[in-house]
C-alpha cells in the first residue's frame, strides 16, 4: 500500500512539472511572440521615418544633378573662351561665369537612418536588402563628400582667389539673376581673366569635377530609388 501511495505521489509530481515546464514554455512562447510583434512594429515606424527621408532626399538629388549638368556645361563653354571662341555677348560670359562659381551643395536627409545607427540599433530592420543598401547609401555620400571637398579647394585656389582681384562679383550676380538687365559690364575685366592661364584650367578643372559629381549623383539616386522600392514592399507585408 505505501508503494502504491507512494506511486501515485510519483506520477502527481510528475504530472505537476510537466504542467509547469509547459506553462513556462507557452509563457516564453506568448511573451516572445509579443516581443516580435512589438520590434515588428518599432521596425515598420522606423522604416516608415526612413521611407519619408529617402523620398525628400530624392527630390534633392534630382535638383542637384540639374545643378551639376548645368554647371559642367557652363564651365565647358567658359573654357572654350580660351581657345578658338568668340564671346558674342558680355552678358554670356557673367551668366556662365556665375554659374559656375556659385557653389551649391547637396545633403542628405537621413535624419532617421543616422539616429539608428548613433544608437547601435541597426540590426532592428530585419530585411538585409534594404539595411546594407542603406549602408551604401551613407559610405556613397561620404565618398561624394571627399570629392566635393576637393572640388571647392581647387574652386579656391583656381577661380575664386583670381578672379577676387579682376571681376565685380555684384555684376555677375546681377546678370546672372536677370540675363535682360541693363547694365554695364566691363571688356577690360574680361579681357585680363582670358590671359589668365590659372583661371583657364580652374574651368577646365569644374567642368570636368560637376561631371564627375553628377555622375556619383546619379548613382546614389539610383540606390535611393531601389531602396524606396524595397521599403514599399516591406510595409505593404
């Protein structure tokens, strides 16, 4: 009899930490499950923070690259001023020559993307596609950087400074701004920049880094616009 008790003592307390291992499992269970619904859901605000600055960054990225196209193509004909062509009209010569000597820069909006990786929690976006193609985003805005950075010192050293001592800056920005304005424009400011050799390659040097620029442009606009896709798709699940 006391075997027999003794048994049944056996198979309770079994029966017991069998329901309690399982009511611990189904609670890890339900509290993981909460876990990955509340991540899932951080992630999706997070992506949806992202999508917002990609596509403002998108609209700054074509209006750059008008910029740059325009830019280089100035800054091609300031420099064939140089050689073999004639300046038909003064006005020509300040429109291009502001345009190119105007100094416009582009930066990315990546207010939310950079706040994730501040605080370490990248690995929060769970889609590899779109955490590397931000990833190459950010590394493809720096490299840009670099180029620009050099870009502006050769700006510096091969226009800004030459022509700070012979052209009237007022002048080009007001012909610039309005190309019908009337207004004195000085032969003899213009005929001593065209004997300046630094100068001549400066636009050679601008026409060839807008290219350039606008080409990195175009790439990193390409990558913005694959990765809006991706996250369409990814808050659409």
């Amino acid at each position: 009899m006391e075997q027999n008790k003794t048994g049944k003592y056996l198979k309770y307390a079994i029966g017991e930490t069998v329901l309690v291992v399982v009511g611990i499992l189904i609670a890890l269970q339900i509290n993981n499950w909460n876990e990955n619904k509340k991540n899932k859901q951080q992630e999706l605000i997070i992506l949806e923070n992202v999508l917002q600055d990609l596509k403002k960054d998108r609209v700054g990225l074509n209006n750059i690259i008008e910029r740059r196209t325009s830019k280089a193509a100035s800054a091609e004909i300031m420099a064939s001023y140089y050689g073999d062509i004639k300046i038909n009209q003064l006005s020509d010569y300040y429109s291009h020559w502001t345009n190119v000597l105007y100094w416009e820069a582009h930066y990315p909006r990546n207010i939310a993307f950079t706040e994730l990786i501040n605080s370490g929690n990248v690995s929060i976006i769970k889609n590899v596609d779109i955490r590397n193609s931000l990833l190459d985003i950010n590394a493809s805005y720096e490299e840009l950087f670099s180029v620009r950075k050099h870009m502006y010192d050769d700006y510096v050293f091969y226009l800004y400074n030459p022509f700070s001592g012979i052209i009237d800056f007022g002048d080009g920005i007001k012909v610039w701004s309005n190309p019908t304005i009337e207004i004195e424009l000085s032969e003899e400011d213009v005929a001593v920049a065209l004997k300046n050799r630094v100068i001549k390659n400066g636009f050679t040097l601008a026409a060839f880094n807008n290219t350039g620029l606008k080409e990195n442009l175009i790439q990193i606009l390409n990558e913005v616009e694959s990765t809006i896709e991706w996250i369409d798709k990814e808050i659409e699940k």
